[in-house]
C-alpha cells in the first residue's frame, strides 16, 4: 500500500487548502502565498474539469471516475513491476 501514499498527500493538502480558502477568502479574492510565484484565488467551478457543464449526466460521470480510478488503483497494487516514477504518475492520475 505504500504505492498510495503520494496520492493521500495530495488529497489531504488540496483538501485542507480548499477549506482554509473557502472559509478564509472573499469570493474572487486573490492573495499571495510565496510572492508572484504561488497566488491563491477563492473562485468556484459548478463544472468538472476546466468547467466543463455536465448538466443530466453527473451519475454517469461519477461512475465512469469511479471505474477509472478502480482500475487505476488495481493497477498499481497488482503489478510490482513498475519504478518509482511509473508509480507516482499513476498516483498523480489517481488523485479523484
């Protein structure tokens, strides 16, 4: 299972950054985090990925994630085979 350690990260820091963000910015209000470099803003998506409007179709979108991301996992956790690097874009691909 150390396979999914990058992925909890990941999740447990956008999680975390997505609440203090949403209970501590204005909506649109930008603020810097580490000068120009890093900039948070408070915006929201009603939409998937790039806002993309999904109207009627959030089960079946929901499900195809979850059978992706299934499939994604399986992938890591059967087949040892892969490096390191292999390993940590799945991950990356696994964050839902």
């Amino acid at each position: 299972m150390k396979v999914f350690l990058p992925t909890l990260i990941v999740i447990c820091l956008d999680q975390l950054s997505k609440l203090w963000i949403k209970y501590s910015f204005s909506l649109y209000e930008s603020r810097n985090i580490l000068g120009d470099f890093l900039r948070f803003t408070y915006v929201e998506n009603p939409g998937i990925a790039f806002g993309i409007r999904i109207g009627g179709f959030k089960i079946i979108v929901t499900i195809v994630s979850v059978f992706i991301a299934s499939y994604i996992a399986y992938l890591l956790y059967s087949n040892k085979s892969h490096d390191y690097f292999e390993n940590f874009s799945l991950d990356g691909i696994f964050h839902p």
